[in-house]
C-alpha cells in the first residue's frame, strides 16, 4: 500500500475547513451553483422594479385604464 502525501499551505488551510468531494458531485455543485446565481440575479431585478412601481405609483406617475382600448385611445391621441 503506497501513501501520497499532500502539502497544503497554511494561508490556504487557515482560511476555512477543506474537504475533499469527487470530481462529478464537485462539476455539479457548481452547475447548481450558477444555476442559484442567475435566479438571485432575476430575484433582484424583480425586486428593483416592484420598488420603481412602488415609487412612480406614490408620485402619481402611473396611469390606469379599465380596458385595453382606453390604453390604445391614449396611445393615438399622444402618439
């Protein structure tokens, strides 16, 4: 039985615990990874546009229409 041996550097392991995972769960873990950024990205714009509706709504910034028409009415008598 051979024994390899592994030199790790303090300022890599003083920083946090190390653990050794396979390669496959490790390639998914980062594809899970990205996967939670992008949907906190999309978390986060959504958010910023409930906050701008939010504010132009308190302005009386936003117009409101019973109907889809009235909207059109609108759009050609300022387009």
């Amino acid at each position: 039985m051979s024994t390899q041996t592994f030199i790790i550097p303090r300022s890599v392991a003083s920083k946090d615990d190390l653990v050794i995972i396979p390669k496959g769960i490790y390639n998914e873990f980062l594809r899970w990874k990205k996967f939670a950024e992008k949907r906190l990205a999309e978390e986060k714009n959504a958010d910023n546009a409930i906050r701008i509706y939010k504010q132009e709504k308190k302005a009386g910034k936003l117009k409101t229409a019973s109907s889809f028409s009235e909207i059109l009415k609108d759009a050609k008598r300022y387009g």
